[in-house]
C-alpha cells in the first residue's frame, strides 16, 4: 500500500482531499515464472515454461487498479464584529471544483516504454521507463525499475484529453495536483497499419512539474506486457523486437534472455528466446547440465538432429531481412527415454534454469533467426495454428537496437 502523511486543510488552504489505497506493485512485464510442460500429441500446443523441482522462482503481482476518492468541501469562515467600526463583510465561501473521477481513454490503457538513461551494460537495451495505464483506465503510473511512481486517477476534463490528479505523494508530486496533457498516436513505419505503435504525450499544465518532466515525451507500446494485442515492442532483451499480435488479452512471463507471451481466447502463446542452449543428458529427469550451442542457425539445428527420435526438417527463409529457417522436428519413440520425454533447449544466459521438452511422438515447429551475431527462437503455438499464420505473425517482426520514434 502506499502511504502518505495526512495535511491539513487550514495550512495547505485546500478544500479537497483524495486518498487512494492500492496496492502499488509492479506489471506484467515483470513477471517471471519459468515453467515446463509437456507437449500434448497435438502439433502445435502450447508447451510453457517451470521449474524443476529444485529450483527457485521470481515472481512479481500484476499492477493493482483499485482507488477510492473521498472529497469534502470545507467553509472558512470569519468571524464578525460590530465594534469599532463599520459592519463586517458577511462571510465568503472559497470557490472550490471537486474532481470528477473519470477513466483513461481505451487506447491508452496498456503499458509503454520510453528511454530514461544510458544501457546498463554493453549489449543491453538502455534503461527503460515504464507508463502504466492500467485495464480499466482508472490508475495511472510511472515505473522506474521496479519502482511505482507517479500514480495518479484520471479525471473528467476537456474532451480528448489526459487529465490526471496526484493520489500519493511518490515521484515529487503533492496529493490533489492537476495534469491535463494532450496525446497523439503514430506509426513506427516498419510495417503497414501500425497506427498506434507510439504514443505522444504533451503537457498542456500540470501543477507537478515532477509528472511533466517524467509524462511529456514519446512512447511506444509494450508487448512484454499485459496488453490487448496490437502492434508492440519487446525489450527483454537485446535485440528488441516489435511484433503485430492478433487482438486478444495476452499474459507475459519474462526472464533474462526470454520471452513467453499468452493468450487464452483463443489460445495462443509466442515464444522467444535468445541464443538458447542445450542439455547435456535430455533424457534425464532435469536433462543435465546445459550445453552450450554457438549462436548460429547451423550449430542449433546440428544439436536438435543429435536428440533421440528427432527427425530435423529445414527450409530457409528470411525474417525482417535477417537469414532464418524454419525447422519442422517431427519425433519417435525410442529406448533411449523413460517416459518418452526428450529435453530440447533452455534458455542461455541469467537465471534461466527452466527449459522445453517433448513427448517423443509428438512434431515440433521452430523458427531461427540470426540477428547480429545472437540466435533468436520463435514459436506461435496453439491448437489449429497453421504455417500459413506462423509465417503471417513473423512478417510483421523487426529488430532494433533503439525505441522507434
């Protein structure tokens, strides 16, 4: 809960008082639960990430969207007198507005990043702010890390504006500061019909200027978020990617080095890792040690032909103007396997202490793309996903190593 000191109305002169009580935890995107399932006999289903039984998950709640709003309207007065003098003026009332609780408009309620420093570390994607607008468009709020900052209820106002009132006290503002900012939406011109990839957010006033300074730039839309699809940008690891995802309320877990996202109507989840790895014993229970792999489309697809019972199909193709393949790995049982069970990959750098396995029997589908020296691995799995859309979804990916805009 944040928590902030009472003030009183006669020092500060103020005849409103909001007092939100939320639970201010990070969103989405910071969730990162690896977990492990097996593949059913269907070809394409989706096979997410856990844990094996000794091993430890970080896991982050989902951004909380409750508020309350209590207002009051308090008289000053003073007092008369006949003494002396002329007659007192009789007492005056302060002109008070008492905002109106309102709702964000519905296309900014999802997650946006924009640049807040220099990249932590060579390689990496600099340090990224993240404006929160949250499902049902009543909290809004800034995260810097996994710091919430910033938050604020939206307020009736002037029609196709943002405007917003401070509930807490944290990023610099004082409780009952007025934002009013105007917004625009844009392209980011790698694909067709992207409108609404960026997000431009101007400050019209704001008796905050900590949120000014913070609200008052260009955003792009996160797709490493809870979102409703649409067109978005991955930053969990580098090279970022922006990616077209059909309309649907997607869920995300996200680790150092990869990426689930998911949906359940209808059922869908798309899996990026980069430069994953390999096992050293797959037909163990936990499949061993990891074994490294180089970062190229050759060397990975040399290891999944080495796994037992795997039959590695492969057709070039080419993704966002880099060298990609498409592997199809249909499976038979063999000996070799108790249970059937084949551990195929796990993901290479950080924590990532999870990884994938399948059911010998059962067909695989992978996609490879060299991107600048790193192997990126993409799946859209889901019962009756055919190649025809696998390949429809890729189209629209495009590396970068900075935020369009």
């Amino acid at each position: 809960m944040t928590v902030f000191e009472p003030f009183d109305p006669f020092e500060r002169r103020i005849t409103e008082a909001i007092d939100e009580i939320a639970a201010a935890r990070p969103p989405a995107y910071l969730d990162h639960v690896l977990r492990l399932t097996a593949r059913t006999s269907q070809r394409r289903r989706p096979a997410l990430w856990r844990l094996p039984p000794m091993t430890r998950a970080t896991s982050f709640a989902a951004a909380a969207v409750i508020f309350a709003v209590v207002a009051g309207g308090i008289l000053l007065l003073r007092p008369a007198s006949n003494v002396g003098g002329p007659p007192t003026p009789a007492p005056t009332q302060l002109a008070t507005t008492t905002p109106t609780p309102a709702v964000a408009p519905e296309s900014l309620r999802s997650t946006w990043v924009a640049n807040a420093g220099p990249a932590s570390s060579p390689g990496s994607p600099a340090t990224m702010l993240r404006l929160v607008v949250s499902a049902s468009g009543s909290r809004v709020s800034v995260f810097d890390g996994s710091v919430e900052t910033l938050v604020s209820t939206p307020i009736a106002g002037q029609a196709g504006d943002l405007e917003l009132v401070s509930t807490t006290v944290a990023g610099g503002c004082q409780v009952g500061d007025r934002g009013r900012y105007g917004f625009a939406f844009g392209t980011d011109g790698a694909v067709p019909a992207s409108e609404g990839t960026l997000l431009a957010l101007n400050v019209v006033s704001d008796t905050c200027s900590a949120r000014s300074t913070m609200l008052n730039r260009g955003w792009v839309h996160a797709i490493d978020a809870t979102s409703f699809g649409g067109r978005g940008i991955s930053t969990v690891f580098a090279p970022m990617f922006l990616i077209t995802l059909p309309a649907a309320t997607y869920a995300t877990q996200a680790g150092t080095d990869d990426l689930t996202i998911t949906s359940s109507a209808p059922g869908r989840t798309l899996i990026a890792v980069k430069n994953p790895v390999g096992w050293t014993d797959p037909c163990s229970g936990t499949g061993g040690a990891k074994r490294p792999i180089d970062p190229t489309i050759a060397a990975f697809t040399t290891y999944m032909r080495s796994l037992p019972g795997f039959t590695v199909q492969s057709s070039d193709l080419v993704i966002d103007g880099h060298p990609a393949v498409l592997l199809t790995v249909p499976s038979t049982p063999t000996g070799d396997c108790p249970g059937n069970q084949v551990y195929e990959w796990t993901a290479g750098a950080g924590d990532g202490s999870g990884g994938w396995h399948l059911n010998q029997g059962d067909t695989d589908v992978i996609y490879l793309v060299e991107v600048d020296g790193n192997l990126v691995l993409l799946q859209w799995l889901g019962e009756g996903v055919t190649t025809a859309e696998e390949q429809s979804l890729f189209r629209t990916v495009h590396f970068t190593d900075a935020l369009p805009g």
